[in-house]
C-alpha cells in the first residue's frame, strides 16, 4: 500500500502515524508538506493529530485554508482514501470534506485516556479489519472532540451507515452527540475520528486494537 | 527617536533593580565608572539569585557529579548521560515558583517551555516530561485556583507540543499558601556524536537570532524570581512570560533540521534575562567578546528600549553561532518553520559585551566579569534543630481500615487522575508506564529492547523535620522507585526550592539538605547533572518547607522484563523486602500520625543509604531475571498503602497476615525506609519459593512471605476487609470532589 502523510506546522502526531504505517504496511509512507499543491498517486492520504498552527483560530480552520488541503480534496473527489485522526478530523470538518462540527470537551479539560469504541459500520474500506459491532480499546487525548451536527444531518449519517465508531460502554469522553467517535464521507472514502489507532498497534502500547485499521487498508490495497 | 539610556543611576534605581548598596559598590569597581540604565539592568539579570547562584554556589560545588556514563555535568543547558549503542539522555529540572504563583497558567505553560528548550538546544528530542507541583492546604482560597491553571498551563503547553508526560507530584501544605512550587523535567534522546554546547567558538562570526519576535514581556522576570514575596505581589504580573507552544514546536524542528545541516558552532536558549544571559554565555564561554546590534532584533512592539530588550524574557528564542557558510542555508531552514532569522551581531576577540542601539553603544563590560565576578557568598547558616524521637510506647491507635481509607482519601495520597488525565500521557506511542506507577517508563524509540525510568521525589515534611535526612530520603526514594520498575538509576537533576537564603536557619536547612543529597548520590552512585535553585520562596515571612525535589532518570535493559505496581494474577505470594522483623517500625512524621492523629511532630525515617542499595540491587536482579512480577516500593502511608496501590492497580485483592507479637499500627504504616513489596509466582510451600528464601537468607537480605493475592477485597490481617471498590471510591474521589469535576 502506498501512503502519504500530510505534514503542516504544530502537528505532533505525525511521527506516530508514521510509525503505525511503517510498521503495519511495511513501507514508510510519503510525506507532503503545507505548501505542497500536489500529492503524488498514492492509495490513502493521512492528516495526522496534533496542533496545526498552535489551534490558535478554531482547531484545523487555518489548516484546512492551506494549499495541500486543495490537494487533499482534489484526491478525495477522486476516490483516494484520506484519513484524518484528531486534529486531521478537525481539519477535514474545516475543509468541508466531512459535515459536522467539533466543539470542546463537555468538560472543558483536556483529556487523555483508553476508551472503549464500537464499529458501528464495519463495511468501509478502514474498518473491514473489525467484524460489525464489534468492541474495541483505544486511547483519545483531545481537548476539542465533541462531536456535533443538526438534526438533519445526523439522521442522514446515522441513516447511511457514516458513523463508523462510537464511544462505548459508557466512555464518551467528550459529550459527542450520538456517542460519535469516527464518520465517513458519503462517498466512503474520507474517515474522521478522535481516537488514536495509532498509538495502540504493538505489546509496547498494551494492546493492539488499533491495528485491524491499518491491516484492513494495507489487505484492501495491497 | 533616541530612546533614554541616561536615566540618574540612583541608590532607589539600584535597590529596585535588586542589587544590594556592596554589589553595587562591586560593579563601580568593576568597570570603574558609573554604569548606563541598560548596563545596571544587564548586571541586575546577571547577578540575581536566579542567574548567577550566589548564595548556593558554594554549597552546590561539594555535590557529586562525575560517574563513567556521565557526558556532560551541570553548567551546560541540561546533563547528559550515555545510555549506550551511541545514544545519550539529555534532561534537566527547573522552577517556574514565582511566575505560576502570580499567573498559574502562563507561569507553568513557561516553565514546561522553558525545560524542553534547555533539552532540544543541545541536540535531543524530548522524549518525557514531568512535574512536580506544591500547592497550599485545599483550604486556602487561592488553592484551588492555582491548581486548575497550574495543571491547565502544563497540559496546554506539553500537550502541544508534543510530549508524552510520564510522571510527577502534587503536594499540598499550607507551607505553600503564599507560594506554590512548579518544577518542571524534560528529557530527550540524541546522539553522543552529535551533542551541541553554548561555548562559542571563533572570532568575526555571526551571532544569529532565531525563533519568536522580542516583546515586553518578562522584562525582569529573573529578579522577581529572586526576591520574596509580599501583598502587593499582583502588581508583578507584567514580569510573567506568555508561552507560544506552536511556536516551540516550530522550533524544535527548525534547531534539529538546523543542527543536522552542521551549520551550528554554538546554541543557547534565552531563558531568564534573555538576550543578555544568552550572550554573554556564549561568548564567557568561549573566551570571546559579543557585540549585539539591537535594530537587527525582530520586535514585536514599537519604541522598545535597548534596557527592555536586553531583560525581555520573551519565550521560544534561541541565539546561535553559526558557521558562516551555512548561512543562506540556515535561513531557508528558518523561514521554512515561519521562523525568524536575523544576524544580530558577532564575536570579538577583546572579551567585551556591546550593545549597540539606534547607533549608539549603550552598553560596553567586560564580558567574564559578568558572570566570574558576580559575587558569591558564604551566608550564615545554624545547624537545625533535631526533633525529639516518639516515645516507645507513643502509638496512637485507629481502626486500620477506617484508617486506611482515610488515608487513600487524603489530599496527598488521592489519586492524581484528575491532574494527568489533562496531560497527554501517550504521544510519540512510546510510553510504557504512565502516571500512578513508581515511575514513568519510556522506551527508546529505535531500539527494540531498552527503555528510560523517570521518577520525581522529595518529602518536604521529612525535609523540614530533619534536612539532612529529608535530604537523603528524597535521593534514595527517587532511586528506589526507578529500582522498582527494574531500572539501574542512572543520574539525578536537583531542583531546590527554599526560602530566603539570607536568614540563617533557612541556609542552615539548605545545607544540611545539600549534605545528605551529596551523601546519597555517593553512595548509590547517583550523580547530579543538572539542577536549578529557587530562593526566596517566601511569603511575608513565611517560608516554603524546604523542597529539594529530585528528578531521576533509569535505564532499562529489556523492557519485556520490566515490573508495574499492579499486582499481576491471583494466587500469587507476597513478600517485603528490606523490613525490619515487625515489617514496619517507625511513626515520626508519617503521614497516618499527620491525617489520622493531626501530629507532626517526631524525626523523619531514617535511610540507611547501604542497606538500601543492597537491597534496591536484589530487588532489580530479581525484575530482571523475570522472577517478581509486580514490585512497588513502600514510601508514604506505608506498607498498607503500598498493598492498596497495587490491589487498586490491578483489580486483584490480596490477604495479609502480620506477623505475631507486633504492633499491627508501625507494621502497617510506619514509614521505614528500603523496604519493597515483591510477588512473585511461586507457590509458597514449593522448592522454588524455599530456594528464593534461602537465597535471600544467604545474602542477608530481609525477606518474609506476608501473604497471597486473590479475591477483590484487601484483608490485612484481623483488620476488617475493605473492598477494592470502595479503595477505589475513596481514592480517586477526593481530587474531583475538591475540584469540582465529577469523577470519570
């Protein structure tokens, strides 16, 4: 599987994902830097967690202004998966590549912690790793992950299968409508979610619940 | 315009700026003419308490801090230590007491600021950050205030900037009502090859600014931080830095991209006193004058004054020699990140510091005399006062379960999920153990099998009753707890937190505390690399307890041979290693005679430093010859502490039986020191468990099988059984409760 990962100031989840994509698809993916207006034909398009631009506007608006996000979003037209995890969630809400809105935490804190999520729709091309319903554990540090969208909108991705993860067993961690932890474009291609997969991939992490993710996309496009 | 240079140096203009009437008097000798406003402000920068160690220079100097794997001692931005196959740990802890008092988020965002930038300006990445926090009693109106923007301000700027915090302490005293204590660690990994220094090098060469513009902020920040408080501390909130997270992380990228180009001679951090510390260090160093042009600054304010710009203590700044070549290349790295780059001057071959401004020179000193020659004093100092033992037969009594809960409940044995729950515990996927361990275990990203232990520590209250002692116990209780990961400790960074040197008690805790770190890092062969001074913690009057908190940092071999405090499956046998025949013995300043009984009165513990290392070695032999699988140390509230820590970490009860004859409160919570819990997976009536026995037996190692684990409740001997749950319940309540959260 040939990836990229979209690089851009005040990300610092980059390396990890890095990391994940290395180890899990045995290849390092490339790399594509903020002013960048091309992306190279690759099978999936990463934005990474972190703080683009310090998060000093709203999280991911000044990101999702920047020239490779017109590149990102060309790719994603075309079908290119692309994948946004955290602040990368916040940046494609921003970019209109996902509905929806990203408020801060009900608690108003940070928060770092292990969640339980349940795939809710296990028949997209980044979750054919896990069976439906099926439980999971993984780690979310956010300070911005409640999940909010109108009525109208919720319905329709509720109603078309586009919540892909949701917080499980009583651990939104963040006061998100519907328990929402993860959506997919109508089109089934763009993947949002606060989570990090990524840190959860080896014994190291404690446990490996993450890695079906990247297995499935490497086995879909391998 | 001309901004004014001319200001009448007065005696008011000179108290003001800190300086004592014979300091002064050591500058008009010095350079043998009245100085000009921007040479009184560079000297004020230079020598305050916070830059130049005057009080605790002498004192600090009989610290041990030479060892095989030491690269680099203290001197330098942070130690650094080799940690083999060509790789280096570079670390370091500083206070930010001061400014997070005044303004808690800004004040400790700062600070967490300012310990990575020592780290990455020497080459490393940080890999680890930790804290160590004292607040006032939960009462005081400001308590709680202080403690949501402390933690806010360090999770706001860490969290950013992209590293994992893997340890840390929260105490509070209402010692600390008029001044908190922020002290913050970072650690980074580089290559031992490739570790860059201030000393500048070369004659003509330019001095480069990088990093975030210069603005008012922080101007004397350096001498605030060396002077007491008093009530009309509100007005000093100008002195505080604002943090730019963002803007460090673009730096860290742009310095390491930078280092790796080979385009750096020398680098230094602006830290405190900012332009004019970090000149002058660079040049002092390297045997050279510095000439400073201050219209080549990037300002972020109009009009600034060649005074302010010297004393602004503007964050995320770095001063760098730079071979001249690499120039254009530098640049472009710099520009790449949105940062800024200018040749602000260069070196000299005459050993003077200039400062030019608007075509002028407004200042013009010799540059080794700023820091040689800022004065050192050997402060009156009264050797403290020994506190009386506990009567023998001194044993107040409580219900041992009523007691224990009351305890796990207590301010400073709460669980402090509250607190790290706000930091990102797991960035760079690297951690091992998190907060609520005996340490933070990092691995070493790289390398498939070595890891990093950090553990932060001090018992101020031990500190207070005894320095010297408290002084020991906070080395042996850092080491024990890196021991207890199976970690071979490596080095220590000191941060000590006092009051006002000036009064000779206070000096006289000081020095005892200094002597017994010393003893301990001689005799665990701990040595020091790095460490920072705060004085004059100090509130009308009132002192801080003296808090020499130290910081270590281990290395694990293997980390698939590593322990946690939790227990690790039921069945298993419970030893303690290290305890005295009744497992416990001594009451004195323990926190279940201070919580339960209102007493603080008693000597701390004392540390026997060989018997700890004997045993700390055993115990680490025994993690890593995989035969313990859960180890925790026994520290404050004792021994029933420790065996509720480890039920709570792993959902696993246990059943303790105390041994006949003694007293079941000492045995319980006494605080006796060099002592660890070790299960291990042995049945205890099977040739194995009886070979591991005598084993010990043999090498005069104190051992005794004190019980099993099993079920989901802690039973400690006829005491009644207390379910984990509702250990749990009162253990992690108490921090959301005071701060208003709800528990989640």
């Amino acid at each position: 599987m040939k990836s990229a990962v979209v690089l851009l100031p005040g990300l610092n989840r980059d390396r990890d994902m890095i990391a994940a994509l290395t180890k899990i698809s045995g290849k390092p993916p490339l790399t594509v830097w903020q002013t960048d207006t091309e992306i190279p034909d690759v099978d999936l398009i990463v934005i990474p967690g972190g703080f683009s631009y310090g998060d000093y506007l709203r999280c991911g608006a000044i990101a999702a202004r920047m020239p490779v996000m017109r590149a990102v979003a060309e790719k994603a037209a075309r079908g290119t998966l692309v994948m946004g995890v955290c602040n990368g969630f916040q940046i494609l809400l921003e970019a209109g590549l996902l509905p929806g809105a990203l408020m801060r935490n009900a608690s108003l804190k940070f928060v770092c912690r292990e969640v339980k999520l349940e795939v809710a729709n296990a028949n997209t091309a980044f979750t054919r790793g896990y069976s439906p319903n099926q439980i999971i554990r993984c780690p979310v540090a956010h300070h911005d992950g409640n999940y909010f969208a109108d009525a109208e909108t919720l319905a329709r991705l509720e109603g078309e299968g586009q919540v892909v993860f949701r917080y499980a067993e009583g651990t939104n961690p963040n006061g998100s409508i519907n328990d929402i932890a993860g959506i997919v474009s109508e089109g089934g291609n763009v993947l949002g979610l606060m989570p990090h997969p990524e840190n959860l991939i080896e014994s190291a992490h404690g446990g490996t619940d993450g890695r079906a993710l990247f297995e499935g996309l490497v086995g879909k496009a391998a | 315009m001309n901004i004014r240079n001319d200001f009448p140096i007065t005696p008011e203009l000179v108290a003001s700026h800190g300086l004592k009437p014979d300091e002064y008097q050591r500058i008009l000798d010095l350079i043998e003419r009245e100085p000009t406003f921007t040479e009184l402000g560079i000297f004020s920068a230079m020598w305050n308490e916070h830059c130049s160690y005057k009080s605790s220079k002498k004192w600090l100097r009989t610290l041990p801090t030479k060892g095989p794997r030491i690269i680099q001692g203290p001197g330098e931005n942070a130690g650094v230590v080799d940690i083999g196959d060509g790789d280096c740990v570079v670390f370091k802890m500083e206070s930010h007491n001061h400014p997070s008092y005044i303004e808690p988020y800004q004040g400790a965002a700062t600070g967490v600021g300012g310990i990575l930038r020592d780290v990455f300006t020497m080459g490393a990445r940080p890999v680890a950050a930790m804290n160590a926090l004292r607040f006032g009693e939960p009462d005081h109106p400001k308590t709680r205030h202080l403690v949501a923007g402390v933690v806010a301000g360090i999770g706001g700027y860490g969290n950013s900037f992209g590293v994992p915090t893997v340890g840390g302490e929260v105490n509070f005293d209402a010692r600390y009502n008029g001044n908190c204590l922020v002290n913050a660690f970072a650690a980074g990994i580089a290559k031992t090859d490739a570790i860059f220094y201030s000393k500048a090098e070369g004659v003509g060469l330019p001095v480069v600014y990088l990093g975030a513009k210069t603005g008012r902020d922080g101007v004397g920040g350096a001498t605030m931080a060396s002077a007491e408080f008093d009530e009309k501390i509100e007005e000093k909130r100008p002195t505080v830095q604002v943090g730019d997270p963002f803007t460090e992380k673009c730096l860290l990228e742009a310095c390491l991209e930078l280092m790796a180009s080979g385009a750096v001679i020398a680098i230094q951090d602006m830290g405190a006193a900012g332009l004019t510390c970090s000149a002058v260090e660079m040049g002092a160093k390297g045997d050279l004058g510095i000439e400073l042009d201050l219209d080549k600054v990037p300002v972020r304010e109009e009009r600034m004054t060649a005074y302010e710009m010297m004393l602004s203590e503007s964050q995320e700044r770095m001063l760098m020699v730079l071979r001249p070549e690499k120039e254009a290349e530098a640049e472009a790295i710099f520009r790449k990140w949105g940062l800024d780059f200018a040749i602000v001057g260069r070196t000299t071959d005459d050993l003077r510091f200039r400062v030019l401004h608007q075509g002028k020179e407004v200042a013009n000193l010799p540059i080794k005399d700023l820091g040689d020659q800022a004065p050192e004093y050997d402060r009156p100092w009264v050797e403290p006062k020994a506190p009386a033992p506990l009567a023998d037969d001194d044993v107040p009594e409580a219900d041992t379960a009523d007691a224990l809960l009351a305890l796990l409940a207590s301010p400073d044995l709460s669980s402090r999920h509250w607190v790290w729950e706000q930091y990102d515990t797991l960035i760079q996927g690297n951690s091992l153990q998190i907060p609520g361990g005996d340490a933070g275990v990092v691995r070493v990203d790289g390398h498939p099998a070595k890891a990093l232990a950090f553990s932060s520590d001090v018992t101020p209250r031990y500190c207070e009753a005894d320095p010297f002692e408290g002084g020991k116990q906070a080395v042996a209780e850092c080491w024990r707890n890196l021991t207890a990961t199976g970690a071979e400790p490596l080095a220590v960074t000191d941060n000590l937190n006092f009051g006002n040197p000036e009064r000779p008690e206070i000096m006289g805790q000081f020095v005892k505390a200094i002597q017994g770190i010393g003893d301990a890092c001689r005799a665990l062969d701990f040595p020091i690399v790095s460490g920072n001074v705060s004085l004059y913690n100090e509130t009308n009057g009132q002192a801080i307890l003296p808090t020499p908190t130290i910081g270590g940092v281990g290395l694990i071999d293997d980390w698939s041979h590593m322990a946690r405090i939790r227990f690790a499956a039921e069945g298993e046998t419970i030893l303690i290693l290290g305890a005295p025949k009744s497992l416990g013995s001594h009451l004195g300043q323990s926190v279940y005679m201070r919580e339960i009984h209102g007493r603080t009165d008693g000597p701390p513990p004392p540390v026997d430093l060989v018997h700890e290392r004997k045993i700390g070695d055993y115990v680490r032999g025994l993690i890593r010859k995989g035969v313990a699988t859960a180890v925790h140390d026994c520290s404050d509230g004792g021994l029933a502490v420790a065996l509720a820590e480890m039920a709570m970490a792993s959902g696993i009860g246990a059943k303790i039986d105390l041994p006949a004859g003694e007293d079941v409160t000492r045995a319980l919570f006494g605080e006796d020191q060099g002592r660890y819990v070790v299960t291990v997976a042995l049945d205890p009536d099977s040739d194995e468990c009886k070979a591991l026995l005598e084993e010990q037996e043999k090498l005069g190692i104190p051992a005794s099988i004190i019980g099993r684990t099993g079920g989901r409740e802690l039973k400690l001997g006829q005491a009644r059984a207390i379910s984990i749950e509702d250990m749990k319940a009162a253990h992690e309540g108490w921090f959301p409760g005071y701060m208003g959260a709800e528990i989640g």
